[in-house]
C-alpha cells in the first residue's frame, strides 16, 4: 500500500474543506470507529511481528499526519468563523454613548460646608438655631431692646397672629446671632461656634434678596481679645480663598450686641472690572471692600445668655456666604442663587464629590 | 451726614489734606461714604463778561447777548435773564458743559431762529442755591476768561455715615472734636455770645408732659425780619444735601448740623396764649410742615397752644406756624424729648426727619442754653430784632455717668497696650474726665457711653485699630476634633447623595403666595409686612417652590429637569429639615438606540426615595409602602413609605393633574420628599462592622409564579415570602408580572436561599418551597398550575 498517496490524498481533502462539519465528516472518515486509518490500524494485531515492525511506523505516520492536519484545520476554520463574526459585529464608535448625569451641590451648600471645614480645624463647631424666631432672641438678649432705634434698621418681618408661649413676638430672623445666644444658654462656656443659616430682611433690590444666607462665628473664652478676633478673621479668609495675601482694615463701628465693634474690609485688586481679594486696599489698583461685622461680645449679651461677663468674655463676627459665594467663585447677582434655573445651577454648582477637605483645599477650582 | 470742608475748619485748626481728613474719619469710626467737589460739576462754566445786549428780534422776553469769555472771539447767546445787560460779569456754560442744576448738557442751538452758543446761568442753574429771578451777577473784579469752579473756590464736601450711637457727630462740632482727639487738629473752643433778654417772655411756656418733654426752653425775639440768609449759610446748607428756604429756618436747620442740636422756631402771630408741651389727644390731628396730616395718640408728645398743636414734638413743625416771610416775632423752643417716644412716635407715624433722627438718639442734655444762646446770636445777627428773657420749663436729665475704668481693659479686652498716660489723654480730648482713681465721668453728649468697654473702644479707636496685633486663638493639641452633630451629617450626606443621582440642588425662597401655600398644604406664618404678595406666607411645603423652578426652567425650554432642595417646612409645631425632588420632562431625551425620550415615572421616585433613605441611614428594608400620600400628589400614583401607621418617613409619586395646572406645568412631573427629622436617629457605634465572611456554599434560586387579585399590593407577597424563612431565604425578587384574561394577576418571583453550614438536599429545598406557597396563598396567592 502506498502510505505516502494516501497521505496526500487526505491532506488534500483536509485542506480543501471549508466548514467545520465538512472537516468533522472527514474525522470520521479517516479516524472514526469505522474511519479507514482507524481500519489501517486494527490490521495491526492481525500481523506477524516482523510484518508489523514494517508497517507499524507507516501507519501510525499517516495516523498522525492525518490527526495533526484535522486539528490545525479545525483551529483554523474556527478563526476564520470568529473574525467573520467579529466582522458583522463591528459597532460605529463614533456614535453617541448615553450621556451620563450630573448633578450639582448649591454653591451657597458647598460655602457652607467650606466654611464647616477650616472651622472645625481652629476648633469650632457648627451649630444651628430655628428661622422664626422670638423678638428676644433676635433683639432684646442682643443689646437691643424694644424702641432700640436699630431694631428699625433691621427691615424686620414679622408674626402679627402668633406670640411663643411666654408672649413675645415671632419674627423671622434678621441675622444669624440668635444662635449665640441659644448656644450660651445650651451649652455655656468656653464656646467656639459658627452658625450658618437663612436670614431675612424685608429689602428686595438689585443687590439684596429678603432671603439670604449669613455665618456667624461666636467664641467666649476667659482672656479673649481684638486680637484674636483679627487673627481668627485673617486666618478664615486666607484659608477661605486660598491666598497669603489678604489683608484686612479694622474700621471701628458700631452694633448694639459687640462692644468694641469693628468693621472689618479685605482689599482687593481690581483685575479687568472684577474685584480679586488679595493685596492691601491702600495699594496702587487697590480698594478695600466692607466684608464683615465683628466685635467684642457686649457684657450685657453675655449676661443674657446667662454667663458672668466678669468671667467670660469673647468675640462674634457675621458674614454674609451668598456674598463670600460670590467673592469666591465669581457670580454677580445675588437674585440668580434662588431662581433654580437649571443652566445657572449646572454653571455654578459643584459635583457632589467635591467635598471639601483641608489635605485638598477647600476650594473648587473650575 | 454731610459737611463741607470749610464748615468743618469753623471747629477745626487744620492744614490736613482732603485724603487724610477722610482716612482719619474711617479710621475713627466715622466711615466716609464719598467725598465730592462741587468744583467737579463746574467744569465747562467760564466767567464771562456781557459785551452787547440787544433785543431778540422774533420774541419780546428774550435778549441776543454777546459775550467774552476769554476764548479770543465775542460768544454769542440767547438769554431770557431780565437782569442780563451790557457790562456785567456772569458765568457762561459753555457747549458740552453739563448744567448742575438741571442735569442736561448744553449744546449749540438756534432759539427762535437765532443762534445761541451757550447760557448765561442763575444761582440755581449752577446748583449753588434756589435763586432763579436772573443770572448770577459776580463782582465787577471777576476775572473774565476763568473758569468759575476756581473763582467759586475748591469745598470739597465729606458724605460720613454716622453711626446710631453717636448723636454727637450728627454735628460738625463733634465730628470735629473726634478729629481733634486723633490728631487731626486743633479743637476750636465754642465762643457764645449770650445775649441778654430786653423784655419779659411774652407767653407763658410750660412743659404738661415732663416724660415725654423733661425741659422746654424758649425765648421770644421780636421784631425780625425774615428774608433769604447770607450767602455763607446757604453754602453751608446746600453743602449738607439741604435746600436754603428763609435765613429763620435756615438758621435752625442750621444750629441742628452744626452741633447736632434740633430747635424749632414758630411764628408768634400763630400762636394764641401759653405754648406747652402736652400729650397729644387721641383723635388730634397736626398738619406737618411737609404739607401731611398726621393723626396723633395720646402716646405721642406735642407743642401746643391754648387753641392747637403746632409741633410733633422732635419730629416736625406745624405747617400753621412755620416761619415765613411776613413773621416779625418769632418764638424759640429748645427742648430735650425722651428718645423712646420719639421713636415711637416717629415710627408710629411713618414719620422721618432730621429732628427725629437726633432727638431718638439722644441729643446733649446740657446743651439747651448753649444752643439757644447760638441760635439768638445767628438771629439778631442775620435778621436783627430784639430777645426777650429766657424760659426755662422743666429740667434736662443731666445726670453725669460715671464709669469705674481700668486702663488694662484696652490690652486684655481690645488687644494693644496703651499707656494709661495716654488713655487719660485721648479721654480728655474727647470730653471724658477721669480722676486719679480712674472714675471716668462721661460727657454729656455721649449717651453710648454706659461701661468699660465703651471705654476701651474709645482709646482703641483713636489709637487705631490697625495697630492691634494679631493673636492666634489658642489650639488644642493634635488633630483637630470632629465637630459635626449626626444631624448635620446626615443632611450632608442626603445633599450629596441627592446630587450624586443626578439632581440638581436648587434653594427656593422660604415664603410663597397664599395660593402656593394652600397647594402645599396651607401656611400657618403669615407674614405682616411681605415684600409682595407672591411672598407672604412661610412654606408649609417645599414643593410649591420648586415646581415653580420647574416652571421657569420648562418655559425657558429645559427638557429634563431634576430639582432638590434641602430646608425647612415651617409649620404650626415648628420647622422641620425636609429634602423634596422633583423629576419633570425627560427621563431619557430620544436616542439613536433606545427610540422615543421617556418621561419620568412614579418609580424613579420611589427608586430615588430609597436610595436617599438609605443614605439617610433610614432602616429601608421595614419600610412599608403604604397609601395617604397628601392632595398634591396624583391619587393612584403615590404611597408614603412608613415604619408603622404613625411614622411617615417620605412620601413620592406622580404630581397631581390639578396641581401642575396651577403651577401652569404640563406633562407629568414624579416628585419625592423626606421627612428628615423622623428618620430614626442612629446609636453612636464603633468603627467596627459585624463579623462576616462571605459564605463558602453556593446560593439556590429558585422560581415561583403566583396568580394573585388584582387588587393584592405585590410589595406584601414579597415582604410575606421574605418573611416566612428569614434563616435561608435571603432575596426575593419579582421579575415578572402580567394581567390574565380573567383579570387577576400572574407574579412570578425568584427566591434566593442561602445554606449556611451543608448543602440542601432535596427534602430541604421542598420543605423551604412549601413554607413559600404556604405564606403566599395566606395572601390568596395561588401556585400557577
């Protein structure tokens, strides 16, 4: 028998096939229980030794050829069948992938939290008190009794149908010092607080809102001085805007609830009609801008919230966020921040990964 | 309070620039809020001298001046002046030039056909005063060609805003003496020519009221005579903002921004018999010299006569017997009101005035005589006449303060060591007199002053606050610690959670319409004075707010809008921190691969609402979704989740139709909202989690279908399969659900069990099975055959 032709022949016929069936009928044909090389070999026990000793090895090569040409054939119809599938799978990339969503935290929310932030390194706790207030909260355990002629300047809202339990008058609170005292009275001293919140004026123009946001900042110590209040407000606002350069003017003033008041502007540059915190006002280009209130906490507002001013004594301070919102991160109408307008909030918002930390900066840069 | 420069150095010896006067002002405490140079408004205004005179040929009042006015060549003007003639020396705007008086700016006209090149200005053109008759004639030495703002002299004018605590620099006098005390100047001492009464005081002057008017002062000058005032008080006048009427009014107006002391000065031929202070009558009614009637309580002190209120006490004069220009004789009031009632008056009122605005912060108490020893010189001097005897009815409160100091307060309260040397001498300079002991007495005109730290304040201020040194607060050691309540950081984390899903966070306001306030559920603050309507109700809901957002986005064509809010309801118990979202228009704007845009749907909320929950720290999984969603929410799309009948943790679903048509919205709108403050607070627990490793066998699932009544809530079938094997079943989920032709439903469930220590066999998994089917047909829930 000619193993060498039948060899080719198989081969052939292996490489001819180009389905995966064809190439299986094949199998079966040549190795298969019934297959002709399977016959080839069961002929081997029938032969004499010396017989087999010739043949054997021509078999078991044809055997093999045959086995190893089915299986590189196999691999390779398979890889063929793959990429034409591969082929018919082929997406156009270019086109669009459904957009993902992104939603924002309010930058008067983000402030707050910013604020929340250094505070908590230099030791304050933020603390909160209600928006419809009592008139004694608001006014009189702040040094300003009924007929105070600042309490008209306070453009106040009013209850006129509800008086708390004891009688006084409800009001919407017309900033957020209330809560020094509700502190006091909690919690006594030492205190180190700030407290953000809403607070209302009746007073709607182009630059105020009934509505707004403030932060006061409360602490009561035993030997707490101006200077600390200088250094505490330096400290805020250079953490506050990321800058070494801030530079603050101490103008006396005066609030009913602080004594000494002090009035306090940051200078800043004029850079292309925006106001750039940074620099002394006095400087060339410079100006300096009313920032925040502060002062030492009145003796009789300590009082009132029922601590010895002979004992304690210590310094407050109030800032508007909406107004350090907008220092910051550079919007101009205040009016903007209550309207809900989606393209605003989108602009002006914050991913809610944006948490503020001190190892990262409190800020956002754009 | 506004002042011009020359005014200030009558109290003040000076050389001391513009800028450094103002850099002193705020460095006191006195912040100027501008400083303006009438010179400034000049500009484009030249002296001139009227060459020819003629008449205007087409109109009989008009003349065609020309004029030099140092340009080389004659200008030729229009003029209506009757005073305007040849040889006189007035000023001319020229084109270009902006009219103080009137605002507009001159140009090149042709008046009745002939050619005018500029104006000849009045007084009152220029902003100088009232004068209107003519042009401003000048000197015949003027010099012809310069610019008048030069000719008229450079006085600049400081606007400083005063402070509520100091009545004292509601004059120049004590602005000046604040500037002595920082070094600044010289304080020129106060010289008063007293003049003495010639004649008993004609009429009895009494105060009935010594609360509200604890002394009246009065003197009667006769024989005046009231015209305009001397140039020098109007420059004075006008350069306060004030307008210059006649030299009696003037000079107290006058007297009042000078030192701060209101008077008042009535015409005598108006008043019949006694002038007193009394109560007003309830039901009295006074016309004001602004031309208003003004209704007065028997709370409210006036100046009356025999016959008729002539004064609002403090606040404002009568118009009857306000000065005028026939008045001969005229009666002087320096009185001392009770701020309070004066403030209460006026507020009462509506009624402000310069008066009022001294008198409610305390006038100088010991100032009476002085300041009707100023206003009889300006008079006699100005409008000639003769004074009668002074009267003194009642007695100012005068009692001097005295105040226990300790010159270390201004290190241990203000932040810098003064030397006590130098605290007694800045006290000095501003009128404190302190004894060796440190008694300090508190003058007169400083009713702020009422303890130590007023002190402190006052050698502070003038040694200046920029010379306090910074002092770093104190620091506890280490790390800084966690000041964050659980409240505080839960509402942060629902803030960002909310946003994490996509949500935009909005801040609406906290007032609405009544209307809004109604579809929120009805407010229960009403505001007395809103700014508006739209604004006059405290939120009982925050959904009114934002759907409104909605509105305004939609309109401005958003397709998706995704809204929340975190603030307070403020209801009749109090306010409560509550999240509320909104999710209108597209869900899914329309895609290449997924077709139409999707709205949104009652699932999206309650999905949302979950996760929020969760976030919360709300214990989700017994949450019951029940029914009792308030009215604003669509009937048969809305549930509140609940962890028992009473506890109503959120509430979401679609909108109601009714409701968005108020709020002028179409198409459907899901909302959520949270109730933040009945989620259950959470124990304080340690870092540590539970133990748990995740187990070594492999869950079983397994399938159920269920026919059940329409009408059987899926969520129970699901809660009671979970519940019926808590050791082993761990998941159910309902993957499928369809309506059978008979009307009842097909739900079909798979139900995940977990083996813990072996394998389940066989008659585990039937017994687990049988447990299923037996809790669900409780609920009539059959196995499908």
């Amino acid at each position: 028998m000619d193993y060498a032709a039948t060899r080719d022949e198989a081969l052939a016929r292996i490489a001819g096939t180009h389905d995966l069936g064809a190439l299986e009928s094949l199998r079966v044909e040549f190795l298969g229980k019934a297959g002709s090389i399977s016959g080839l070999l069961k002929t081997l026990g029938a032969m004499s030794a010396e017989n087999r000793q010739t043949v054997g090895p021509h078999i078991h090569a044809l055997r093999e050829s045959v086995s190893t040409a089915l299986s590189a054939r196999k691999t390779a119809l398979e890889t063929a069948a793959m990429n034409a599938q591969l082929a018919r799978e082929t997406l156009d990339l270019s086109l669009p992938a459904p957009e993902g969503l992104r939603g924002t935290i309010h930058p008067v929310s983000q402030v707050m939290d910013e604020l929340a932030e250094i505070f908590a390194d230099l030791g304050f706790a933020v603390a909160t008190g209600p928006e419809i207030e009592d008139d004694w909260h608001n006014f009189t355990a702040l040094n300003m009794p009924e007929n105070h002629p600042a309490r008209a300047m306070h453009d106040t809202f009013y209850f006129p149908d509800q008086t708390a339990a004891d009688g006084k008058a409800m009001l919407l609170r017309t900033h957020t010092s209330p809560v020094q005292i509700r502190a006091m009275i909690a919690n006594g001293a030492p205190i180190r607080i700030i407290a953000p919140g809403r607070v209302y004026r009746s007073d709607s123009d182009a630059t105020h809102t009934p509505m707004f946001h403030q932060v006061e900042g409360l602490v009561i110590d035993r030997n707490i001085h101006l200077g600390h209040l200088k250094w505490t407000l330096e400290t805020f606002l250079k953490a506050f805007f990321e800058r070494d350069d801030i530079v603050l003017r101490l103008r006396p003033s005066y609030f009913p609830f602080t004594e000494p008041s002090v009035e306090v502007d940051v200078g800043f540059a004029l850079v292309s009609g925006r106001r750039i915190l940074g620099g002394s006002g006095d400087a060339g280009g410079h100006g300096w801008m009313e920032l925040l209130g502060s002062g030492m906490i009145n003796r009789k507002v300590i009082a009132a919230g029922g601590l010895d001013p002979d004992a304690w004594q210590g310094f407050a301070f109030g800032v508007g966020v909406d107004r350090l919102a907008m220092l910051k991160y550079g919007m101009d109408d205040l009016r903007a921040f209550f309207d809900g307008d989606v393209r605003w909030l989108q602009h002006y918002g914050f991913s809610p990964l944006d948490v503020p930390t001190l190892s990262a900066g409190v800020g956002v840069r754009p | 309070m506004k002042f011009s420069l020359s005014w200030l150095k009558d109290h003040l010896e000076t050389d001391a620039s513009v800028t450094a006067i103002s850099a002193r002002l705020n460095a006191i405490g006195l912040e100027v809020e501008g400083i303006e140079n009438p010179a400034d408004r000049l500009a484009g205004f030249r002296i001139a001298k009227v060459l020819t005179a003629a008449p205007h040929p087409n109109a009989d009042k008009l003349r065609v001046l020309t004029v030099d006015a140092g340009t080389g060549e004659a200008v030729q003007v229009v003029c209506g002046a009757p005073n305007a003639r040849a040889g006189m020396i007035g000023v001319l705007g020229l084109a270009g030039a902006v009219v103080p008086g009137g605002g507009f700016e001159l140009r090149k006209s042709a008046i009745r056909g002939i050619e005018s090149n500029g104006m000849m200005c009045s007084v009152r053109e220029l902003g100088l005063g009232e004068e209107h008759d003519g042009i401003l004639e000048l000197p015949g030495d003027a010099p012809v060609g310069a610019a008048f703002a030069d000719y008229q002299g450079s006085d600049p004018v400081f606007d400083v805003a005063i402070t509520p605590n100091r009545p004292d620099c509601m004059g120049v006098y004590g602005i000046a003496r604040d500037l002595a005390a920082a070094g600044l100047g010289t304080f020129k001492p106060l010289v008063i020519d007293h003049r003495a009464g010639s004649f008993p005081c004609p009429l009895p002057i009494r105060t009935d009221d010594p609360e509200g008017c604890p002394a009246f002062f009065g003197r009667v000058i006769k024989g005046v005579t009231n015209g305009p005032s001397p140039q020098w008080l109007q420059d004075r006048l006008i350069s306060a903002g004030q307008r210059p009427i006649s030299a009696l009014v003037d000079i107290t107006n006058y007297v009042m921004l000078a030192y701060g002391r209101p008077a008042h000065a009535y015409d005598l031929a108006a008043v019949s018999g006694a002038m007193f202070a009394r109560r007003a009558h309830l039901g009295e009614t006074c016309v004001a010299l602004n031309g208003k009637e003004y209704a007065l309580t028997s709370a409210m002190t006036v100046i009356a006569d025999e016959v008729q209120v002539h004064d609002i006490a403090g606040i404002m004069g009568g118009e009857h017997s306000g000065c005028s220009e026939t008045t001969t004789e005229v009666l002087l009031e320096v009185a001392y009101f009770d701020p309070t009632r004066i403030g209460n008056t006026g507020r009462a009122l509506n009624l402000a005035s310069d008066a009022r605005q001294r008198f409610e912060r305390g006038v100088d108490p010991a100032f009476l005589d002085t300041g009707l020893a100023l206003l009889t010189d300006l008079i006699l001097n100005i409008c000639g006449g003769e004074p009668s005897e002074i009267v003194r009815a009642g007695t100012p409160p005068a009692l001097p303060r005295l105040i226990k100091y300790d010159p270390a307060l201004a290190e241990t309260l203000g932040g810098v060591a003064i030397p006590a040397a130098k605290q007694r001498e800045t006290l000095a300079a501003l009128g404190f007199a302190s004894d060796a002991g440190w008694t300090v007495t508190v003058p007169t005109w400083r009713p702020d002053i009422d303890a130590a730290p007023d002190l402190v304040e006052e050698v502070v201020r003038i040694h200046g606050l920029d010379n306090i040194a910074s002092v770093a607060l104190p620091r506890s050691e280490g790390v800084a610690r966690p000041t964050a309540t659980p409240e505080q950081k839960q509402e942060r984390r629902l803030r960002r959670a909310a946003a994490a899903l996509g949500l935009n966070e909005a801040i609406t306001w906290s007032f609405l319409s009544e209307k809004e306030a109604d579809a929120g559920g009805g407010g229960t603050w009403v505001l007395q004075n809103p700014i508006s309507e739209d604004m006059k109700v405290m939120r009982p809901s925050l959904l009114p707010g934002l759907l409104s957002a909605v509105r305004r986005n939609l309109d401005r064509g958003a397709s998706s809008v995704r809204l929340f809010e975190i603030g307070q309801r403020y209801l009749a118990d109090g306010e409560h921190p509550t999240l509320v979202l909104v999710l209108a228009g597209d869900k899914a704007a329309r895609q290449w691969h997924s077709g139409e845009a999707q709205p949104f749907d009652a699932f999206d909320a309650k999905a949302m609402c979950l996760h929020l929950l969760r976030e919360a720290g709300a214990p989700v999984d017994n949450l019951m979704v029940m029914g009792d969603a308030d009215s604003v929410y669509h009937p048969g799309q809305s549930a509140t989740l609940r962890l028992g009948p009473k506890s109503k943790l959120a509430s979401f679903g679609m909108v109601h139709p009714a409701t968005l048509k108020e709020f002028d919205i179409s198409g459907p709108v899901a909302i959520a909202g949270i109730h933040i403050d009945a989620i259950p607070t959470k124990k304080a627990a340690d870092f540590a989690r539970p133990p748990y490793s995740p187990p070594a066998l492999q869950a079983v699932k397994r399938d159920f279908a269920f026919v059940v009544d329409a009408a059987l809530p899926a969520g129970d079938l699901i809660r009671a399969i979970r519940g019926c094997d808590k050791a082993n079943i761990v998941a159910v989920r309902l993957f499928d659900r369809f309506e059978m032709p008979d009307g009842k439903l097909s739900l079909a469930v798979e139900v995940t069990m977990q083996p813990a220590e072996q394998s389940y066999d066989e008659g585990a998994l039937r017994a687990m099975a049988e447990r299923v089917t037996a809790a669900s047909a409780k609920l009539g829930a059959m196995l499908r055959g």
